[in-house]
C-alpha cells in the first residue's frame, strides 16, 4: 500500500547517496530531520462527516485522510506535520459510468463539491481539500479501470480512467502495443488524470502528448453525458476533447478514454554527449528540434544538473573514468549533458543517432555512449522516491516547469534559476536549484526546475519558505513569457497565474464552459 504521507510505499526506505548529502550540506546547509505526525493521531483528529449515509459513499476516517491531498509541496507540509485543516466528508469508489451518475446526483442534492481522485499524483494542489466551505466529497477513481476494449486494426484501445500507467502497458503489451506515454509519475498516475492535466510524458517527442494521444471517450457531468466520438480528424466545428483535455476534473469525470496505440519499437537507444557549455546544449536541442527527427526525447541539463546527476549516481569506477575521460577531452569546465531517445527499427534509430551526433559534433560535444542513457531509464521513475528520502534527511524539494520559444529560453532559465537561488536570502537561507530541458518544438522547449532547500520544525516557516520561491519563480516565468504550466496543470497553486495566460476574455469563457457542464457549481 502506499504511504498515506508521501510517494514510496508503506515500509519503503529511500536513501540518499552520502555523496547528494555533502553536495546539499555544502550548497544550502547541514540539515535536521524532524518527526512526521502519526497516522492514527491524524485519523483520530478526523471531525464527523458532513454528509448522510450513502451505500457508494464511505465515512471511514482513515479513508478520507488519505484522499485529502495530493503530491505538491504544501501537501507533504500538510501531511507530513500532521495539521491537515481538511479532510473530503466522504469517498465514493463508483464501479461504472451509472454509479458516477449516481454520485454526481447526490452530491449535488447535497450541496457538496466534488473532487475527482486518479491517482493523487497532482503536484500543484488538484485534489486538495479546502477547508471553510460546503462538504466536500472525493470521487477515487481507482475501481474505473482496465483495458474496456481493443480495436488493434485502428490502434484504438479504451481504458476505465483510472487504469494506472503500468496496468495500461501491461495491457497492451500481449498484443503487440504500446501508448508510449511515461511522465515522471507514470507508476502511480492514472490515464484520466493525464488527459484532465494535459499530460506530457518523457518520450512525447516521438510518440506524442496525450492530446496527440487521446482519440476520445466518455465524460459524466452534473448536466448529463458528454461522448466523445474516435474520429480519426474532423472539421465539424470545434473539437470538444479540447475541453476535456486540461480541464483537470472542472467539468466532470472522465470514465473512459480510447488512446491510439502503437506497435512497440523494435529498438530504444539513449546516447548521451557531454557539451562545452548551456548555450551550446540549448543550441544542440534548438537544432535537432528544427531538424525534424525521429527522435522520442531529447533532454539536455545544465550544468549544475549535471554536476548534480553525476553526484547522485555515486563515485562508482564507472563514474571515476567518464570524469577523468572529459576532462582528458577538455569538455568543460562546466559541461552540460544532453541526452536523446531514438526508437523504432534498427535502421530508423541508428539514422536518427547519427544525425544528432554530428549536430553535437558542430557544438563541440563529446559522445560517451549508452550507458548514461541506460541508467536513466532504469532509474527514470525513481526521482520521486528520492524525495522522500530528502524529507527525512531535513531537507524539502520541489519542482516546477513551464514553456517558452527559443528565442526566449536563456533569458527564462536565467531569469527562474535567479529567482529560485536567491528566493530565501532575506532570511539567510541557500536554495540548491538546477534545470533541464526534456520536451522540445520546432518553435521552443519545456523548461524544468528542481530546487532544495532546508526544512524547519515549524510547518507554517516550511511552508512560507515554498510560497517565496514559488512566487518569485512563477512572476520570472509569466514576467518574460513563459506558460505557467507545461504539464503539471494549473491546480490550486497555479490558479491566480492563470488571467495572465488566458486574458479577461478567455477566463470568462472558461466560466461559462464550467456553468454548462456544472450548472449548481459543484
């Protein structure tokens, strides 16, 4: 089962290799562990449902605490001390599109806003519970699952929305399949929840975002049923999955959703090279982008990420001789790494590993192989574990990512890396904070951000310390153009940015949208 409070298992250790520890002890400050609150204390604490019985509905106190939040930094805060200022009143599992139906109607009899629950991976408050308003009640969507049906002519497969990403893979691998889409989160989030989040996996690049993904399905509202038609294009009027895809549960529960599957690659490689510098990786990125090719990712770290991932991989013999081999090479003296995926049949991966070389050659990268790009898909749904770990070390990380054009990317990582670095100098505090780019346009990039920073006993302190960073990363990116969100969705923390993207206009149309679907405002 896992942990009711973080992102690892019940029972899980997680470490930190001792060579993170004395980087971080030397970037931001020796740090001190402090206990986590006790689960039965916190369920002990649970006040009495609001709302009547129901036979979908469960009032199990242990139930709604770990319903009540999701994976953003406020909500381990939350969690994690124990002070969770609310908790949903009930938890309904429905089983099918009608028991959805069903649940729709009582809640809004009851007054009751709605939260839909995938797999609580949200890292920017979309399943969080707020206290002070009508009750509250979660809709986990984790009986709506499994493989519905395959038309494997077409590539077309249905999912219940809240199959999670190694159930769907596992599917569809029998015949044949894949969706190729694995965000970070993969092993814990649900198919729904990457269509209602717009979604980006790792290897979009290649085998697209869930919007390129996702053919259609079936959406249960307060004002009645939305289905989705597969077509595979149409031009009668405007494409209503559009409204589903980002609208992050506003609208309704997505019950189902039909994919388009492709047959599995016949090869992955995941080269790497070492380049002199940030502006000649981004350079790199921009130009294999523009150049079109097969690729499924390229992902290229600054130099303090790379710095850092070689720090977490530990000081293995392997890790010794690629140091010793760039600086024999005299790559540096602050590379950065830029990593590719090529997948498909043996001919179109080796063309398109070639063609990146010699883009890399032109930036004065140096290759070093595989071996880089093989522990990082073996390791790539790890990162989350590592946060735990750090948690318990003292330490609190958090991440945050936008979009932006090429033109305007070094001045937006510039300007984040700032912000971050130096969000907590008025009270004399370090932040560890380094980025990478992972999806890239022909017209711009992602933009991803990782930062550290020391933790406190007090959960309040803890918590101020994230809302300076987050602002001032937030206002760097709206300031100079970046979109608030590239994939993680815009959630409760992203909220008061959203006017900003979407103009005064825009904002009321998606008003009226959520009145259509949700006349009571439920």
């Amino acid at each position: 089962m896992r942990r009711w409070n973080g992102w690892g298992d019940e029972g899980s250790v997680a470490t930190v290799p001792a060579e993170a520890l004395r980087l971080l002890e030397a970037e931001v400050g020796a740090a001190e562990p402090y206990p986590d609150a006790a689960l039965a204390d916190v369920v002990a604490a649970v006040a009495d449902s609001r709302l009547p019985d129901h036979p979908l509905l469960s009032l199990d106190p242990e139930g709604r605490v770990r319903h009540a939040r999701g994976q953003s930094l406020p909500d381990w805060i939350a969690l994690r001390s124990g002070r969770l200022e609310a908790v949903p009143d009930a938890v309904a599992r429905p089983t099918n599109a009608g028991e959805v139906r069903e649940v729709l109607a009582f809640a809004a009899a009851a007054a009751a806003i709605v939260i839909p629950f995938g797999g609580g991976t949200s890292v920017v408050g979309g399943v969080t519970t707020v206290a002070g308003g009508p009750p509250t009640l979660t809709i986990a969507l984790d009986r709506l699952a499994g493989l519905r049906g395959l038309d494997d002519r077409s590539g077309l497969a249905t999912f219940g929305g809240g199959t999670v990403g190694p159930d769907l893979e596992a599917a569809l691998a029998p015949h044949g399949l894949t969706l190729g889409h694995f965000p970070q989160s993969f092993e814990r989030s649900t198919l729904g929840g990457w269509v209602a989040a717009r979604s980006a996996g790792q290897q979009s690049l290649g085998f697209g975002r869930i919007e390129d993904l996702f053919a259609g399905g079936r959406v249960e509202a307060p004002a009645g049923s939305l289905v989705l038609p597969t077509h595979p294009a149409s031009a009668a009027g405007p494409d209503l999955r559009q409204l589903v895809l980002g609208s992050e549960g506003r609208l309704g529960i997505l019950t189902e959703a039909t994919v388009r599957a492709v047959p599995r690659p016949a090869r992955e490689a995941f080269p790497a090279w070492f380049l002199p510098d940030w502006p000649h990786a981004v350079e790199a990125a921009r130009s294999i982008a523009r150049a079109g090719l097969p690729l499924s990712m390229v992902r290229a770290s600054t130099p303090l990420e790379t710095a850092t991932l070689l720090v977490l991989a530990g000081e293995s013999r392997s890790t010794g001789l690629l140091r010793r081999y760039l600086r024999l090479r005299r790559v540096g003296p602050e590379p950065s790494l830029l990593l590719v995926g090529a997948s498909g049949s043996e001919r179109v991966v080796e063309s398109a590993v070639r063609e990146v070389a010699a883009v890399a050659r032109r930036q004065g990268g140096v290759a070093v192989g595989g071996s880089l790009g093989r522990r990082w898909i073996a390791t790539r749904f790890r990162a989350p574990d590592l946060r735990d770990a750090l948690w318990d070390a003292g330490y609190a990380l958090d991440t945050l990512e936008t979009a932006v054009d090429w033109t305007r990317l070094p001045e937006v990582a510039a300007a984040v890396g700032r912000a971050l670095r130096h969000g907590l100098d008025e009270i004399g505090e370090r932040v560890h904070a380094f980025s990478h780019i992972s999806h890239v346009y022909p017209s711009g990039s992602s933009l991803y951000a990782t930062y550290v920073f020391r933790r406190v006993a007090d959960p309040d302190e803890n918590l101020a310390r994230w809302r300076r960073l987050k602002d001032a990363a937030s206002h760097a990116i709206v300031d100079h153009g970046g979109t608030i969100s590239h994939q993680h969705g815009v959630g409760r923390d992203h909220a008061r940015y959203l006017p900003a993207e979407k103009g005064e206009l825009g904002m009321a149309v998606l008003a009226d949208v959520a009145r259509r679907f949700d006349p009571t405002g439920s």
